[in-house]
C-alpha cells in the first residue's frame, strides 16, 4: 500500500495486511491516521499520508 488516497474519499490501494474482510475504515480528523477493521478481528493503524502500515490492535 504505497497511497491511500484519502482526499478525495477513495481508496486507491490495496489495504494490505488485514486477514480477513475490511468492514469499517477511519481517517481520523486532524491527524495522518487511517484505522482499519476487518473480519479477523483486528484493528489496523495506517499512516494516510506513506501508506505503512504501523500497528495491529486485537
């Protein structure tokens, strides 16, 4: 995941790293943050403006 795409309310990239189905995705207001919720049960925690990925909460 190389861009999210985030301005104009898209996604562009693949959200690599979750499991299993994403069902939820945030950008968090005022902050480069983008969260992600998926079927597998985890949170994962992107940063928008890169694209890495950073952390996984269960």
């Amino acid at each position: 995941m190389s861009d999210l795409g985030c301005s104009d309310g898209h996604i562009h990239e693949d959200a690599r790293g979750n499991n299993d189905w994403i069902r939820s995705v945030a950008l968090l207001a005022d902050t480069e943050i983008v969260t992600s919720g998926s079927d597998d049960k985890t949170i994962k925690i992107w940063d928008a403006v890169t694209g890495t990925y950073t952390k996984t909460d269960a």
